[in-house]
C-alpha cells in the first residue's frame, strides 16, 4: 500500500466570522448554542489546556493517525523524512490555523516536537488539539501555541505503534467527528467542534444568550432569586426586555 501523499487544502470560514467567534464566543457559548441547534456534544473529551488562559479559534487541519503495520510504514524516523505525513499537514498550514491530530488517543507517541511546532507557528499556526501527546514540551510552551492534549511524551512516534497514515481527512478526536476546515474553539474549559456550515448560526445564538446572561448575572449579584433569573423565567421576561431597551438607547 502507498500512503497518498496528493493532500488537499480546507476551505477556510470568512475572516470575520472567525473574528467575531474569538471575541465573543467561549468553548462554553458555543457547545451550549450547538446543542440547541441539534448537535448534542461537540466537548472534544478527556483533552485539556496545557496553555492556560490562551483562546483559540480557527478551522481545522486534521492528521490522522493509524497502528503501525510493517507493510505499510516500515522506514526507521530518517530513512526518508518526507514519507511522515505528519510534516505534509504542517506544510498545508495558513495563518490562524489549527491542527488536529487523531492519534488514538496513545499517551506514548509525541506526535510533534519542538522543531516542527516552531515551523507551524511561523507559518501562521495558532493551535494544537491532539487525542495523544506532543514532546519537548519544556520548549513548546515558549512558543506561544495554543495547547490541548491527552498529555506529553519524551517519545517520538516511531518509537511506539503508530504513524501518520492521512492528512486534512474526517478524524475522530476525543471521541467526535471533525471534518477538515470544521472550526476548533478552544479556552481553559477545553476544544470543542464547530460544524463549518452552523458556524454563523452560532454566532448570533451566543449573541442572543450572552445578552440575556448579563442581565441575569446583574440581577443575581443584587440579590435576585436564582429561580426567576436563571435560566430567564417569563416572570422576569418584561423586566429584560426593558432592560435591553434601556440599553439599546444608551
């Protein structure tokens, strides 16, 4: 079997979109309006900050990474470097964004290293969401790369079972589907999936709840009854929407 090395590129969402969703829209905003837009989860599971009180939010370049099988992938890591397909996602990067690897979620393989996380951030690169490990994390952290990661490793991959098999291909990470240029939100809470297509619907979502959520934060921190303000009741229906006018007038 040859590994395909004709990779395609993502479509990326409009500038402003992803924009207006960093500013705006934490993991937390966002995996709420997804569900009451139909997707249930999109919390990419048992990965965590190890970049803490960094955001990120931008389209996905996925790797995907399979069980070694000796017919396959039988090179040593430098018999000929180019048949890594780890590196071919890391040449597809643009500005603004993210890497997301299915390594399955494997705590002994460190999928990146310093070297090719320094070619990722000056390309452009803002984030790395893996289902596994990265290594020479002492010195990844001064890169100022947004992290989220089952862990790390002080392996490289070949020295384990598994290798790069695809590149900007549909991936399992943490337990959901991502699909390449799908749009990653990730904060001190964790990564979360953003369907590409729902990406402006969740936007004016978390507007509407973000709205409503001030005026519930205002209300409980004077005393309000946690029952009438949140979640918003009817009974204090009249009182917010007088307060959002009050507002809109200012």
């Amino acid at each position: 079997m040859i590994l395909n090395f004709d990779i395609p590129d993502i479509e990326r969402p409009p500038r402003d979109l992803l924009a207006a969703l960093e500013a705006e829209v934490s993991s937390a905003a966002a995996t709420s309006a997804l569900y009451r837009l139909g997707i249930r989860d999109s919390h990419l599971r048992g990965l965590v900050s190890f970049s803490p009180g960094v955001k990120v939010v931008g389209p996905a370049l996925t790797l995907q990474f399979m069980p070694k099988r000796e017919d396959v992938y039988g090179q040593t890591e430098y018999d000929d470097v180019e048949r890594q397909l780890h590196r071919h996602v890391l040449y597809k990067a643009q500005p603004g964004d993210v890497v997301v690897v299915d390594s399955r979620g494997h705590l002994g393989s460190g999928v990146f290293g310093e070297m090719m996380l320094t070619y990722f951030k000056a390309k452009g690169g803002i984030g790395v969401v893996i289902d596994g490990c990265i290594r020479d994390f002492p010195r990844v952290k001064e890169l100022g790369l947004g992290l989220w990661l089952r862990g790390v490793t002080p392996n490289f991959h070949t020295q384990t079972d598994l290798f790069p098999f695809a590149v900007n291909v549909p991936i399992a990470c943490g337990e959901r589907l991502v699909l390449p240029g799908d749009i990653i939100i990730a904060d001190d809470d964790g990564a979360i999936v953003v369907p590409r297509q729902l990406a402006a619907a969740v936007l004016a979502d978390a507007r509407e709840h973000a709205e409503w959520e001030t005026f519930a934060r205002e209300r409980l921190a004077a005393g309000g009854d946690l029952r009438i303000y949140y979640p918003l009741t009817e009974a204090a229906r009249v009182e917010y929407e007088a307060w959002r006018q009050a507002r809109q007038q200012r």
